[in-house]
C-alpha cells in the first residue's frame, strides 16, 4: 500500500487516479503478486507531522536514563522490555 500525506494529498482523486494508472501500467509480474492500494492518509496535511511526533516520541522511551541503583544490565532489560530467567547456581 502507498500512503499519500501532507499538502498534496488535499488534492485527493486529482493525484490518486493518474497515480494508480501509472502503476498499474509499469507494474510487472501481473497475475502472480497483488497490486499495491494507493490511497491518501486519513491525516491529511497532519500526516507527517504526527508522524514525526510519534517517532521523537519512541526514541525518547528508548533512551530514557535508568534510575539511581540500577545496573547496567537492568538497564538493557527496562530497554528491551524483555526479563530473563534467573541462573540457576552450578
């Protein structure tokens, strides 16, 4: 699927339909794969501007600094979201 965004998605079917032709028109291997949808985002202009927000937003969860008295190792586990199982002793 092709997601159009920002200013030139205002021009909806303007922009989409000669699209779609032109993609149906090159597109190889016709029969054995599907086409892709082309469609205009539900955001609009907003598109990439939330985009982008959502995007600042997960890598500042990512680098989030660990609190006081947590080692390094528990620091790649709050990062990874993932507990490991405890030793066993040998």
């Amino acid at each position: 699927m092709f997601v159009i965004g920002g200013g030139v998605s205002s021009n909806g079917e303007l922009l989409l339909r000669p699209a779609r032709t032109a993609f149906a028109e090159h597109l190889t291997g016709r029969g054995y794969r599907s086409e892709a949808r082309i469609v205009a985002a539900h955001l609009g202009e907003d598109a990439g501007v939330v985009g982008a927000a959502d995007l600042a937003r997960l890598r500042a969860r990512r680098r989030r600094p660990a609190s006081p008295g947590y080692s390094v190792r528990d620091q790649v586990v709050a990062r990874s979201g993932r507990r490991r199982r405890p030793r066993r002793p040998r």
